[in-house]
C-alpha cells in the first residue's frame, strides 16, 4: 500500500482550497487600535486636520492598487467629519492644492519615506506640513494590498493603517487599523475597490 505525505504548505493550501469548496466564499476583517484616545472629541474638537492622500506600499504594482487608493481617499475626510463633526476637517482637494501650491509635497514625500524606513514621525516635517496646510493635526495613512488568482481560487487582502499626529509636535494622538480579506472559488474571491475601501476605513475608523 503507498502512503502519501504532503508537505507542510501543500498541506495548508489543500486545506484553505477544500474550506473555499465547503463554504464557497469567506470573507475576513478585523481592527486594532494602535494608539487610544481617551476624549476624541475634546481632543480635536474645533481642531483644524488635514487629510493627506493614502500612501501604499512600494512593492505594489500601480495599477492593481489605484483603483482601491482612490476609493479610500474619497471616504477617509468625509468618513473622519462624521466621526469628529465639531472638528474642521479640511477636504483632501484642497489639502493637495495646498501641498502643490505652497511647495510642500517634498515635505510630504520625506515625511513618509522616513517613517516607512524607521517608523520614525519627522517633527520638523509635520511642523512645516502643519503651517502650509494651516492645520493643527494631520492625518496620515498607510495602504497593503494583496490579490491571489490561482486556477480555481480567488483571494483578495487589504490593511489600512491611520494616524491623527499633532503637527507641533509629531505625537500621534490616535491611531488605527481595519483589515479586510476574502477567499472564494470560481471568481467568488473578488471584490470591488469600493466594497473593500468602504468596510477597511470604517473598520480602521472604529476606534476613534
């Protein structure tokens, strides 16, 4: 009699791909709170914060993540004016017609580039960001995407991340995530940049 042993990543895809066949289609999401605030609405009640647009990870291709990216960006100030409605939270328009206007996307650029590389918030750069902006906290956010098509199986993963950071003195005030994932068979797997962004910045939001 021949006995057959799989190997260990094998064995746990043949076990993800037979859950798929059972249920057809699952999907996944979860939140965490990375910094708490006690008070939000005294914290940034009649504060002035900026939304700046999303930023994603380097590694991904441009055109699998646009379409995601511009949902979350169209949902991030509207969803955070809800959240904190005594609070002026400025329109991401107006916030990138600043950023152009008043030479601070280098600012910007830095600012992310040292923090994706040291985890690190840049005061001086919050500061300049928060004076040409004309905004007392920024919130700043990170996007992870990842797509799987096999033969049969779909698979679709996403993570927001959000901070509120003081622009004086680069602290975060609040932070969060919301996390989305799907796996399905047939196609099932899919969804749209609409329905993902929609649940993620809720989720990530959650907290606040």
């Amino acid at each position: 009699m021949m006995k057959l042993t799989l190997h260990k990543p094998l064995e746990s895809m043949l076990t993800v791909l037979f859950l798929l066949i059972l249920f057809g289609c699952m999907t996944v999401t979860d939140k965490h709170t990375i910094v708490e605030s006690s008070n939000a609405s005294k914290t940034f009640g009649g504060k002035k914060i900026a939304v700046l647009p999303v930023n994603t990870q380097k590694s991904l291709a441009t055109d699998s993540v646009m379409p995601l990216r511009r949902e979350i960006n169209k949902r991030l100030g509207s969803t955070l004016q809800k959240k904190l409605a005594t609070s002026n939270v400025k329109d991401l328009a107006d916030v990138i017609n600043k950023l152009n206007t008043k030479n601070a996307l280098p600012i910007f650029e830095q600012l992310l580039t040292t923090y994706d590389n040291t985890g690190v918030i840049d005061i001086k750069k919050t500061n300049a960001l928060g004076k040409a902006l004309g905004s007392d906290y920024l919130l700043l956010s990170n996007l992870k995407a990842e797509k799987m098509d096999l033969v049969l199986m779909n698979a679709t993963g996403a993570s927001l991340e959000l901070m509120l950071v003081a622009a004086k003195t680069g602290k975060i005030e609040w932070g969060g995530t919301g996390n989305w994932k799907r796996g399905g068979i047939f196609g099932a797997g899919k969804a749209s940049p609409e329905e993902v962004a929609e649940s993620m910045v809720n989720l990530a939001y959650e907290s606040l």
